[in-house]
C-alpha cells in the first residue's frame, strides 16, 4: 500500500474517531429542560408507574393514571410511542408527564407548564362573571374565559360545570395567583396536528364521517377532525331544501363525499345527497313516459315551469303548453308557484337527469297530431260542405278571387 495513502487512512480513521468522540461527549452534555416535550417509549408497566425510554441510553417514569379510560382501562401497552413531557429529575429518576394532572402540584411546575405549554388537568367548578372557575391539580384556582373553552360558541354555558378538561395555561402571574387557562388553545393545537395528517390521507371522492357543528342559511359547517368542511344547501339533499333545520342538526353526526379540497384557502366541500340514494336510478320505473302525476310547481323561467315530482326528480313544463292554444308572455300569466298540476311525462333521460312534461288535461301527442291532420284533410278537400255552413275553404278563397275579377 502507498504511504500516503496509508497516512490518509490513518487522518480519515483519526477525524471520524474525533467526530464521534465529540458527538457522544455533546450527546452527554444535552440535559432535558423542564417542560420539554420528547418521544418516549413504553418499556415495562410496574403496578402503577410505566417505565420509558427517553433515549440516551436513560429511563424515565410516568404515572400509570394519566393514561387510563373512563373504565380504568390502560390505554397504552409496551411498545407503544408517547409525546411526554419532562417534569423533574431526583435521585437519576426522570418524571414525566402526558399532562400535569391531580395531586400537588408545585409552582415551578406551573411556570414550566406555562413557558413550555404543559397542558394541565383541571375540573370547571362553577360560572363566574365572563367565564368559568377552574380548579387546577385538584386545589389551585384559576379563570377560563367563555371564549377559551370551546372552539365553537357556548349555546348552553352550564354544560361544562363538573366536567374534567385539559387546559393550557395563558398567563401565570403573582406568583400561581392570578392564572388564565384555555381549553380552546389545546384543541386548535390538536386540530392543527389533525389537519396535517389529513392533508396526507384526504382525497377527492372519499366518503367521511364528521360531525355538524354550525348551520347556516347557505350551507352547514362539519368538522371531520381537525378541519372543518361545507355542505352547500345545494349538496344537503336530492330534492329542494328551504330550511337545512329540517334535515340536519348541531351535534348530529354524517357521512358525507369529499367534492373538492383547497388547503390553501382552508376549503373543503362536501355533499350528504352523494351518500343518498340517486332518485334518478329508479325514476324510469316510477314516471315511465305516457303516464300520468301529480306535481308542484317549484320555479318559473321565462321559457316554461318547473315541476317537481318527486324529492331530486324536476320536469319541465314548456310555456307552449301552458296557454291552451294562447301564446303567454311568461308562465306566471297561467301558473304560479306552488301550484299542484295534473301532468303527463312526455320524455324522460334519466342519464341527462331531464323530463319533458305536458299537462294531463292537453290531448296526447299522437291524438293531438291526428285530429290535426284530420282538420286539415276537411279543410283541403274540395266542395266539402256541412249542413248550416258556407262551404269549404277551397270555396271560399274561389269566391274571393271570382270577385277581384269582375
């Protein structure tokens, strides 16, 4: 082997060596800051504490309690991945926390819940001028304004009294005396974490759950976790809908297909009538042409009226056949609004979506065209006369010209 190639070994070797030695010496200078969050690991679950791993070769410990249902159920098992909290270091044991929750709770770390924003439990004890008392860690007081609870308007303010929730804590002065907690901060940070895996998962086309959480007059606003979508009134159902209150509710929940995704703008459009059955499947079987029904009238163009008749199946009425022979302006001179009408399905295309109707009342087309060609046989032949008449046409106009003659 060539000597320097040798003695560039030897420096490669030697500043890779350096490096590393200086990496591990800087690994073993990094010390964990009260309220830093990290990933940690579930290694073993010891009566009630769990044991993790905090990497860099140390363990840390959380109460088993923070991690239980309602049932008392632990929800998380060895292997699993958490998002900790460090709280304090005594003895080489390092405390963590998913939340701060009860039993005491010093003032140091409520000022590193607060510089770190350690979400902190709490028990909403009562309602109080512009908002709610809380009770923190079981026994230190603090302010939740009404606007900070919810991320949606408080309809029914009581709801909340009695009920455990996570806080945020806003502000934190004299000393842990005067503190203001947000519930709301917590749930838009969610959101946002919520938000950016959907963006990852959400496509054009899916059908999604979600729950309603405002309606209003053009539309009604669903939550689908972590962003809200838009159900126009044009998208709730089949047919026309007047008042979205009578189809849907605040709280209700749906399934609903992603029409369109603008994450840009933060827009997302849903429909509730694609996850309904289309009318138009079956509309041959119900409204075959030549038959007969009854509708209402639901809107009126310059060229005719819209009929409906059934919810999501509309047909049109031409003006044409609105006048009984007499040409109309507008359709509102023979129909209005409202209106129930006797009508006959003329045509229907149901891949168009679209019905040509005629009024029950009016003859059939195929009656209609023979007694038109049955008149204009009469009126054509010839010295065709009937009794208390003055002729035919032809003997009229033979007349007229015999006239202009003389």
């Amino acid at each position: 082997m060539n000597t320097d190639d040798t003695n560039n070994q030897s420096s490669t070797d030697t500043e890779s060596f350096a490096d590393l030695f200086q990496q591990s010496a800087t690994k073993k200078k990094q010390r964990l800051e009260k309220g830093q969050r990290i990933d940690a690991t579930v290694v073993s679950i010891a009566n009630d504490i769990l044991f993790l791993d905090v990497g860099d070769k140390s363990e840390g410990y959380l109460h088993k309690s923070e991690l239980l249902d309602q049932d008392g159920n632990l929800t998380v098992a060895i292997g699993d991945t958490l998002k900790v909290y460090f709280l304090s270091a005594a003895k080489g044991e390092k405390l963590f926390t998913t939340r701060l929750g009860s039993g005491s709770v010093s003032t140091a770390h409520l000022e590193a819940a607060f510089e770190k924003s350690v979400p902190i439990e709490g028990q909403v004890e009562k309602e109080i001028k512009g908002g709610y008392e809380v009770k923190l860690a079981g026994n230190i007081r603090a302010f939740c304004p009404y606007s900070q609870m919810g991320l949606y308007r408080i309809d029914n303010p009581d709801e909340y009294i009695g009920q455990k929730h996570t806080f945020m804590i806003m502000e934190l002065t004299e000393k842990g005396r005067n503190i203001i907690v947000s519930r709301r901060a917590l749930l838009e940070r969610e959101r946002e974490q919520q938000r950016e895996a959907l963006q990852n998962t959400l496509q054009e086309g899916m059908t999604i759950s979600g729950t309603i959480t405002s309606i209003r007059d053009f539309g009604a606003f669903v939550d689908i976790g972590g962003v809200d979508g838009l159900i126009p009134i044009s998208e709730i159902g089949w047919g026309r809908v007047e008042d979205i209150n009578e189809f849907l509710h605040v709280g209700q929940q749906v399934e609903t297909v992603v029409l369109s995704l603008d994450w840009d703008k933060q827009r997302i459009a849903l429909s509730l009538k694609q996850t309904l059955a289309d009318p138009w499947d079956t509309a041959l079987e119900k409204f075959p042409p030549g038959s007969c029904h009854t509708g209402t009238v639901s809107r009126l163009t310059t060229f005719g009226a819209f009929v409906t008749l059934a919810p999501g199946i509309d047909g049109l009425l031409h003006i044409s056949k609105l006048g009984g022979g007499r040409k109309l302006n507008h359709p509102r001179e023979a129909v209005e609004t409202g209106q129930q009408l006797e009508v006959r399905i003329e045509e229907l295309d149901t891949g168009k979506k679209r019905a040509s109707l005629d009024l029950a009342a009016n003859p059939a087309e195929d009656d209609q065209g023979r007694a038109d060609r049955d008149y204009q046989t009469y009126i054509e032949k010839p010295g065709t006369r009937s009794a208390g008449t003055m002729g035919s046409l032809g003997d009229l106009l033979q007349k007229e010209l015999k006239k202009k003659k003389r």
